[in-house]
C-alpha cells in the first residue's frame, strides 16, 4: 500500500562517476558564444580523483529535494538488475525517497554518466539504457515533476499525456531533459497544454523556441504553448519567472553564495524542484524564487546534485537570514 503521493518525479536514473579533471584548458567556439573544454588529443590526462555517485539524474533528484523538505515524494523509474540499480535503490530509501514504482529491468544495466568536472563547471557524457516505460496503476499523485526520459520513451510520454488529460486536476511540473528538448513543441503539446510549472534555461529556451531574444518575451511564447507559470534560469546571472495569468513578471538575484561555488551539477533541479515545493507549500511566486535560489546556492557548495540539499528548517532558516537585496524584482 503506498501512502499519499504528494509528489510522482517521473524521470531516468542514473550514476553519476565525476572525474575531476586537473590539466585542461576553457576555449570558446568559433562564434564566443559557447565555453568549451580541451585537451590535447592522444594523451594521458591526469585527474584528481573520482567520485561516483548514485540515483542522480534530474527526476531523481526532485523526489530527493521534495522528500528533504517534507513531503511524500515518490520516484518513476527504471534501473538495472545489477549492484547499480540495487545501490540507486537503497540510496533513496535512505533519502526517504518511495521507491514502489521504480522497475528494476531483468537483464538491463543501470544508466551510468561520466562526469568531467574541472574547475565549478562539469561536461556529462551520457548513455540511456532501452528500457520498457511503464505507467503503473497507482493513487492520484497531487503533483507530478517529469523531467529527461531517454529517446526511446515517446511512446511513454504519450501514456502520460492521455493521464494528464484524463486527470486535469493532477498538477505537472515540467523540466524537459536533452531528449524531451529534442523532440520539439508539436510532439509533446498535450504535455506542454497541462503543465502547471515549466523549467528551463536561458540557453534551452532558445533550442525550445528555435529563436533568441529578451528573456521576458521568451517566457511569453513559453507560457502560449500551455504553462501558467514559466521558469528560465541564467546561471549566476538570476533567474526569471512569469505567471501567464497575472501577466506579471519577477527577476531574482541569485542568493549570496558562503563561498565559491565548488561544483554546479544540479543547480537547476535544485531551482525547479524547491521552487515546485514552495507552491506546494502556498507560497507565492517571488518567494518560491527565494525558495528556489537558497538551495541551489547550497547543493552547489558540494560534489553532485543531492549532497547539499537543504530540509525546510534549514531553508527557512536562510530565509531569515538573507540580505535585503534577495528579493525579487517586478519587470
């Protein structure tokens, strides 16, 4: 029996090995527009040291953070039956994390990233495993947080359209993965039309649009495809958020950091998942910002996407705290 789903994150697994890097150097591409990294072909690079991580990937870590903060929060998804998927397992279990729907696929292996983390930034190389996407038959989830499923899965995400429109009232959170960005507006409308929340960056809202331009306008034609509130985060620059109701527009700082930031895998699952959490909570849009940019400031202060996610004493707590200037601004 499982308890109440305040929140079903929908989404692929994975572990995450970081390797960080000591020798490389930061390029940019012919255009200055895109930062790269480069090492010399052929040779033998050294490295620091590795880390390897377990039951990462976006929807993942959303149900971490949600449970973290307090709420019944519950994974969909897929591992392997090897040592990987039983270690993802048991780590959510350990983070409090239901774990019912998460199908362990007989003679498949557990998604498994490589991370090049050098200096604050990390290069992912990613492979997603083929595997048989299932909606399972469970109570109404109040929320639902779908985030990057692998290229096989548009057929799964057309069980879950047919779900959100025979369920209207079950609220969707949406931040699309690589895959999700890939397939374009048209194959996932009906997704797009009943999302509540929508997340993004600055830089995959222009993939999304196929078009550049000021970051407000830009949430505008997100929030025409179906979502009332539309998220675009800008890295260190702040973040964006537009209610499509009020017509209102908010730009936030980011929260001060305690230090430099030691690595920034997760930041935005951060940024979605709290801001998510903070609605849940009946919070308004400019604070589930503030809600948002205090725990991205925190996971990114740690190795990986989870370590440095805050519990909900601990984030209010920063709350009380914070600088005058955290606020945000109408635009």
């Amino acid at each position: 029996m499982t308890k109440k789903i305040e929140l079903l994150a929908i989404g692929d697994t994975v572990v995450d090995a970081f390797i960080r890097l000591s020798q490389a150097e930061e390029t940019y591409s012919a255009d200055h527009k895109t930062r790269q990294i480069c090492m010399t072909f052929g040779d033998k690079i050294p490295f620091d040291f590795a880390t390897v991580l377990p039951a990462v990937g976006n929807s993942a870590n959303a149900a971490v953070s949600l449970a973290r903060l307090g709420f019944e929060s519950y994974l969909l998804s897929n591992v392997g039956d090897d040592s990987y998927g039983k270690e993802c397992i048991e780590h959510l279990k350990g983070d409090k994390v239901h774990t019912d729907f998460v199908k362990v696929n007989a003679g498949k292996k557990t998604n498994y990233h490589y991370v090049l983390w050098f200096h604050n930034e990390r290069t992912i190389l990613i492979k997603h495993e083929e595997y048989d996407y299932e909606f399972p038959k469970m109570e109404k989830p109040q929320w639902i947080y779908l985030s990057s499923l692998s290229k096989t899965s548009l057929p799964f995400h057309k069980k879950i359209e047919e779900y959100l429109i025979a369920n209207p009232d079950v609220n969707v959170a949406f931040q699309p993965g690589t895959f999700q960005i890939s397939l374009g507006t048209e194959a996932l409308a009906g997704i797009y039309k009943n999302t509540n929340i929508f997340f993004c960056n600055v830089e995959e809202a222009e993939k999304i649009l196929k078009s550049a331009g000021e970051v407000k306008e830009q949430m505008k034609k997100l929030a025409a495809l179906g979502p009332k509130i539309v998220v675009v985060t800008d890295g260190p620059n702040g973040s964006y958020a537009y209610d499509s109701e009020s017509g209102k527009a908010w730009f936030m700082p980011l929260y001060p950091d305690p230090k430099e930031p030691y690595e920034r895998t997760g930041a935005g699952d951060a940024f979605g998942s709290t801001f998510t959490a903070a609605i849940m909570r009946g919070k308004g849009i400019p604070e589930a910002m503030a809600w948002a940019s205090i725990n991205s400031m925190s996971v990114v202060q740690y190795v990986g996407a989870q370590e440095g996610l805050l519990s909900e004493v601990r984030l209010l707590e920063y709350m009380k705290s914070a600088p005058k200037e955290f606020v945000a601004k109408e635009i």
